[in-house]
C-alpha cells in the first residue's frame, strides 16, 4: 500500500505495465502528446485522448484493450471518454484504471 503521499499518474502506469508483464500480457505504452517534427514544428496528435495502455486480449486473442490511467482524483476529459466509448463499441475492451486493483479485477474475471 502506498504511504500518504500523492501517487502520481506515470508510476500507476508503471505498476499496470508491470503487471501485465508478469501476467504474460502483449502491450504497450501509447503515446499521444504532440508530434514533433525534424523542423522543430509541434503538431497536435490527432489521436489525443486515446488511453495510455494498449494491448491484446488473453481470454479473446486478437481483441484490443486499452486503458486510461487516472490517479484517484485525476479527471477523465472529453476526449478520453469519447475514446473509451468508441473503442468498446469497436469491440475493444476500455476502461479508465485508478489503480492496480482495478487492472486485476478486470484479469481475474477473464475481461482481458
């Protein structure tokens, strides 16, 4: 358990990956901040807002999860929602994780 101190959201992410790792999970850490050119021009992403994590299914092989890592009063914007509802409507499996539990509960009943 974490001591009082605020958690910050990149070593949440860092955990999840971990888990995944010991879980034998494909996945990956998706960048979507700006896109920098060799003429130092920044370009937004068209893909902000997309979650954090990506990776492919044990339970359902070739199916995609995706997860939007959140601290425990980090607020989910717009567009990651709209990202969310969109890759699940997709048939993907995405979810907004607060903490490692959540990653776990979502392994243990066989969603990804």
């Amino acid at each position: 358990m974490k001591s009082a101190r605020k958690e910050k959201e990149s070593q949440i992410q860092r955990d999840i990956m971990d888990t995944l790792e010991i879980y034998g999970f494909t996945h990956w850490r998706n960048f979507t901040g700006p896109i920098i050119h060799r003429n130092k021009i920044f370009c937004k992403n068209k893909n902000a807002g997309m979650p954090d994590i990506l990776g492919i299914c044990k339970t359902f092989p070739g199916r995609l999860f995706a997860i939007e890592v959140k601290t425990k009063i980090g607020k989910v914007a717009e567009e990651q929602t709209e990202w969310i509802a969109r890759l699940n409507e997709a048939g993907a499996v995405a979810f907004v994780a607060r903490d490692i539990e959540t990653v776990l509960g979502y392994i243990r009943e066989q969603k990804i």
